[in-house]
C-alpha cells in the first residue's frame, strides 16, 4: 500500500522530470498564451494538460514518448486555434464565448441570466467583492468570457468603451 518497490519510484521520478521538462519546453515556444484562462476553451486545454501530465508521471501504462506526444498534440492544437482565431472572425466565434451584460445600471438582465444560468445571488456577491454595498453603485457587471464576473462601478464607468463587444450593450 505504501510501497511496491523502488522500480516504481525511480521510475515517477525519472519520468515526473522528463515529462515536466516537455511541458516547460513546450510552453516556453508556444508561449503564455497556451496556459492563459482567457476563456472556456483556454480552460479545457489547461486542464487536459494537467490531467495529462498527471497520467504520464503516475501510470506506468502510459510511455513517456507517449504522454510526451499527447502534451504536444493538445499544445499545438491550442496554439494552432487561438493563432487562427486571432486572424478569423468565424474560427474565433466558434471557439470563444462572447461577454455578456447581467447587471446595468443597478438593474438585472434576467434574460441574459437565465442564458448564463447566473443567479441574481451570484450577482451581488462579485459586487460585494469589489467593496460596494449597493447594487445602485454598479454601472455593469459582466460575465467574461472565463466565467468570471466584472463589475463597473458607477464612478469608474469612464466612456464605457471597455464596454464595446458585450452582448446586452446598447
């Protein structure tokens, strides 16, 4: 249970640097972007990385020339789609989520939660989070694009360009 033999240890230990020296090798050409969380699909890649790494580290059923080849298909399919959908708007639609308004002006966007599956709870508790009291404080919040909510407040709103792009923005 706590201990087969050393084969196995010496192994995950060779492996475990090998394997992690790929990954930084791989990340280092590709650059931030692979391991950004800008938005859903960047999430499901991070994640796959992991799980993966994870599996050629820990299972002696998995090669390291294997799992070594797994981290660059999942790399470069990464950086092959978000280098494309940088230069295509049709690529970029399909892979991308696109921000969407549920609080304006203090009032909720029920439609726009009902899509997001957003609670009005939820809401009040991202503008919380930024120190205000009241919802009649906050400009917007927004759900990005990562699942994470941002709020504008009243006094920060500026011209609202940074607004430019957000589903529900009149």
């Amino acid at each position: 249970m706590f201990f087969d033999n050393w084969h196995g240890l010496i192994r995950v230990l060779i492996v475990g640097v090998l394997a992690y020296l790929s990954v930084v090798g791989f990340l280092r050409a590709t650059g931030n972007r692979t391991l950004s969380k800008m938005n859903s699909f960047d999430l499901i890649v991070t994640v796959a990385l992991g799980s993966t790494l994870s599996s050629i580290i820990i299972s002696s059923e998995v090669a390291l020339l294997e799992g070594v080849l797994a981290l660059a298909v999942l790399i470069l399919l990464q950086f092959a789609i978000t280098w494309t959908s940088v230069r295509s708007r049709v690529i970029s639609k399909l892979v991308k989520t696109q921000p969407i308004l549920l609080l304006k002006d203090g009032v909720f966007q029920e439609n726009a939660m009902k899509v997001v599956r957003v609670t009005q709870d939820e809401v009040r508790s991202a503008v919380r989070q930024q120190g205000l009291g009241g919802l009649e404080e906050v400009s917007a919040v927004i759900m990005e694009t990562d699942g994470s909510l941002s709020v504008i407040s009243k006094d920060k709103r500026g011209s609202s360009s940074a607004l430019d792009g957000v589903s529900g923005v009149s």
